[in-house]
C-alpha cells in the first residue's frame, strides 16, 4: 500500500467524486457521500477539517471501497 498524503476534509470529497460518488447530505462538519457500484451501493463520511489524519483517510477510504492507489490518482 502506498503511503496515503496529508490532505484536508475537502480534498477526499473531489477525489471521490471524480469516479462516481455524490453528496447526499451533510450536518455540521460531516459529509456523507455515496456511490453506486456495479454490484451494491457504498457510502462513506468525510469530516470537513483542515487537515486528515492518516487513520481516518484510511477509514474513509475503507468504508467507501477505495484502494488507495486508486485515491491518490485522482488527486
């Protein structure tokens, strides 16, 4: 696994995006995002900070399906 870079809360939210993800709600500084894949939904929750740690970019990237390759091409 490549090493994940330090990213704010709103960098993950456009990367997601690219490929598929949309917005669905949000409630104070917590964005929900969901996908629909070929063979079930995904959805994942982003935390609008100023910076990630790199535990919780894990997660997200966990809960939304992403490997971490994936990610860091589409920032």
């Amino acid at each position: 696994m490549p090493r994940l870079p330090r990213v704010s809360g709103a960098e993950p939210i456009r990367a997601l995006e690219r490929p598929g993800f949309n917005r669905v709600r949000q409630r104070g500084s917590h964005v929900v995002l969901k996908g629909i894949g070929p063979d079930r939904a995904t959805g994942c929750v982003v935390r609008l900070h100023s910076e990630l740690a790199i535990g919780t970019l894990r997660g997200i990237l966990k809960q939304a399906g992403v490997r971490a390759e994936e990610f860091i091409a589409q920032l």
